[in-house]
C-alpha cells in the first residue's frame, strides 16, 4: 500500500500543477549569470512534447532497420540477398510440386496405354481436374523443362534400333501386325518410302503448307515438342503397344498427356528440322512394340 500511496501523490501533484507555469533557468554557477531561460513550461506542453519526441524517435528507428544494412542485426530479419534465396526456393519447390502430379499424370496414362486400354473421357477430365491450374506461360515454360527429360522417355518407348543396319532388319520382320487398319496421317504423295538401311524408319508425304495432320488411331500424346533433326515433331502412344510419330511440322495442336482420336488434326504441315527439303511434307513413322514398321503396310494414302 505504501507504493500506491506514492503514485497517488505524485499524480495529485501532477494534476494541481497540469496548467502551472514554471520557467527553466540555466545560469553560471560562479556569477549566477542567466545565460539561458526558458519560459512558460508547462507539465501538460511538456507531455505533448515527450509523446511527440517518443513517436518520432520510434518513426526513425522503423525506417533505419527496414531500409538499411543495420536490420541484419536484428533478431528476426534476413538479408536482401537471402530472402531473395527463400523467394527463389519457394518457387522452385512450387515447380516441382506441380512437375510431380504432371508426371504423375503422364505415367498413368502411358501405363493405360501400354495396358492396351485408352483412357476414357471421364478419367481424363478427372486427371485434368486433379492438375494444377497454372497460368499458360509457366505451364509452357514448366513443359519446355521437362521436354528433354520426356524425349528420352519417348526414345525408349520407340526403342530405336540405329547401331548398325544388320541389326535393324530382323528387328523390323519381327514387327508384323496382322489385322491394324489406321486412319491416313495426311493428304498427298509419297515421296520417300520406308527404308531401313538408309536409317529412314518412315515414309515422307509431300503435301501443301500448314494443311492438316491427323492423328492415325485413338491414344494419348507422349511428347510434342521440337528439336533441330526433326523441328516440330509429336508422339501419340496407341494401344497395344502401337506408337506414331509426326514430325517436320509447322506447328503442333496438342499437348503433352491430351487424349486424341482417329483422324482429329494434332499439327499442321510444314518444313522444320534439318529436312533438306524445300518443300512442305509429314515424315511419318509408326512402331510396334519398340520396332519400327512400314506404314504403307497398313493405310492407304488419298
């Protein structure tokens, strides 16, 4: 009781003398001259002062540690360059958290594929629904990424047989399939034919520029893409482990995990890669269960 005895005086004093002048003398303590003398002062101007001066100080001390080097010092804070890090780890963790679920979705239907089964519509809104949104520039930017890791899964799935001619020839008469009909990949004449020896595992279509390229048979996309040999070239996995490939396009239609159809257009014509040719054509290749065949073995071109 005693303290509170105390601040109840002090504070009495302090309100009796709120509104009392006083006047703060600085003189000279040998010859008591005034040299400095302040006048009016008031507890109630020298509270306003004090709250002021207290509110300012902190103003000063915020903006010192947020735009300046001294805030490294403080408990709590980070450097410029390691949040920049942080930023920069959270968006790769990002990245590969939806890099994850699109592979995830990639290898299911690929799984389905060689299954010998298409998925259904169903599933694939349900896989579409399960992915995430992104904004159109990153996805591209995420597939661009992922593009050579996936044509290297697409290598494997054609199973390239290129070490030497000798080895490819009994490869390719194991690879006859009896009863396949296929819808024509594209309109025109053929102007290269099959021809193994010469490492030309399809057949070139001459046709005009930027027509149509269909899809040969129902399945998946597995990679569509572009590369310097074979400029804008796509890969649809068919089942019973039938895969097409389309390439020398101007430009492809589908992504990567889309579900095609027999004859749906999938890219247009054109004359990219390293071709030689000076005119728009499809080179178009068709394997079976890692071996490549002839495709004119089983369409018909119009």
């Amino acid at each position: 009781m005693g303290k509170l005895q105390k601040l109840k005086h002090i504070w009495g004093i302090v309100v009796k003398n709120w509104k009392t002048r006083f006047r703060l003398v600085f003189s000279n303590e040998e010859t008591l001259e005034q040299r400095l003398v302040v006048q009016h002062i008031t507890i109630q101007k020298a509270a306003v002062v004090i709250i002021i001066a207290a509110f300012v100080v902190i103003v000063l001390t915020t903006l010192l540690i947020a735009f300046t080097p001294l805030r490294v010092y403080i408990p709590g804070y980070t450097s410029q360059k390691d949040y920049k890090q942080y930023k920069l780890a959270a968006a790769k963790i990002d990245s590969l958290e939806k890099a994850i679920e699109y592979n995830q979705q990639f290898m299911d239907n690929y799984i389905a594929m060689a299954n010998g089964r298409v998925p259904t519509a169903n599933e694939m809104d349900s896989n579409a629904a399960a992915t995430p949104q992104v904004h159109a520039k990153k996805r591209d930017s995420l597939r661009t990424r992922q593009s050579h890791k996936i044509l290297e899964e697409a290598e494997m799935i054609l199973g390239r047989v290129q070490k030497n001619n000798t080895a490819n020839t009994p490869g390719i008469d194991q690879a006859k399939i009896s009863n396949l009909s296929i819808y024509p990949p594209a309109s025109g004449a053929v102007c290269r034919l099959f021809s193994p020896d010469e490492n030309h595992y399809g057949i070139d279509i001459r046709g005009s520029q930027n027509s149509t390229v269909c899809c040969v048979a129902d399945g998946v996309v597995i990679f569509a893409g572009y590369n310097a040999n074979d400029g804008h070239f796509i890969v649809v996995q068919h089942p019973g482990n039938l895969t097409s490939i389309y390439k020398r396009n101007s430009r492809v239609l589908k992504r990567i995990g889309d579900r095609v159809s027999a004859g749906s257009p999938i890219a247009l014509m054109g004359n990219t890669g390293a071709t030689g040719s000076k005119t728009a054509h499809l080179h178009f290749e068709l394997w079976y269960n890692g071996f490549p065949i002839n495709p004119l073995d089983y369409l018909v071109i119009q």
